[in-house]
C-alpha cells in the first residue's frame, strides 16, 4: 500500500507536491535554482549595461541615431549676424539655465563649444534640438517654432572653441 507523501504547503492551499513524488519535488527546487540564478544575470547585465549606454549617449552616440534626411539639412540662417544675435536672447531664455551663459555648461551639461558640437552638422544640431536627449536630461525643444532653432544654431556657430585646461 503506498503512503502518501507529507505536503508543506500551507493550509488550505492547494498542493500539488503529494502527486509528484520526491524526485519529481527535487526537480523542481532545481529549475528554481536555476530561475534565480537567470534572474541574478540578467539583472547584472542589465546593472552594467545601463550605465554603459548613458556613458556612450555622453559621448555623442547620439549623432548616430539622427537620420540621414536631418543630418544633410543647413540652416536657413547660417552667417547671418541677425540670426545670430537673435539666437543669442533665445539661447538665454531657454538654454543658459543647463549650459551656462557662456555655453560651456553647467552642472554637469556639456559645453556647447565642445568639437563635437563644432563639427557636428547644422541638420544634427536641429534634430537634437527638436527632439533632445532623453538619457542625459536634455529635453525637447520641439515646442519652439523651427525659426527659433535655427536662430540657437546660428548663435552657437558664432562661439569660440571651449577653452582647454592643461589639466
């Protein structure tokens, strides 16, 4: 005559464990295992893999995302000293609270005299200015009207390169 198996489960609840037996109950407690131990990866991979993108994203992997059709656009305004000037007041409204009055940032922000910013083009600066940087709290400024980004560009190409320290 075979003895049913003792159940741990608490009372009331349904339990499962006295149909499969002992081998069956070891199995289980393995494939658990092996879940928590899948778990612990993944939640590794993903500790360091976050930090890693918002690392790259400070350092200009953002221009890769910008589409070809952004990339190739020039400004309307460029070597214009009205626009420039323009530029400048908004640039000071919208932009001096993160990257400094002189444009060479601010608490943390990154300057907007860096090479990068020099050499990248008229369309990719107007790309992130309409749709910013999400993972390096840059936002959006798709909420002012196109002529007024392109007037920032037109300032921001009349700065002087950031100035190096012999650090």
């Amino acid at each position: 005559m075979k003895m049913p198996s003792k159940s741990t489960t608490t009372p009331g609840a349904p339990s499962f464990a006295h149909d499969w037996g002992p081998r069956r109950r070891v199995h289980v407690v393995g494939v658990a295992q092996r879940v928590g131990k899948t778990n612990a990866a993944l939640f590794l991979a993903l500790f360091l893999l976050i930090p890693a993108m918002l690392i790259a994203e400070s350092d200009g992997k953002w221009l890769h995302r910008v589409p070809d059709e952004d990339r190739g656009r020039t400004s309307p305004f460029a070597a214009q000293p009205q626009a420039a000037a323009a530029g400048k007041v908004i640039f000071s409204e919208n932009c001096a609270k993160c990257h400094g009055p002189d444009a060479n940032g601010l608490h943390n922000r990154p300057s907007l005299r860096s090479e990068r910013i020099r050499h990248a083009t008229d369309g990719e600066l107007a790309w992130m200015l309409k749709n910013g940087n999400p993972y390096k709290g840059m936002p959006p400024w798709s909420s002012l009207p196109e002529q007024q980004r392109w007037q920032i560009i037109a300032y921001l190409r009349t700065l002087p390169p950031a100035h190096t320290t012999g650090k």
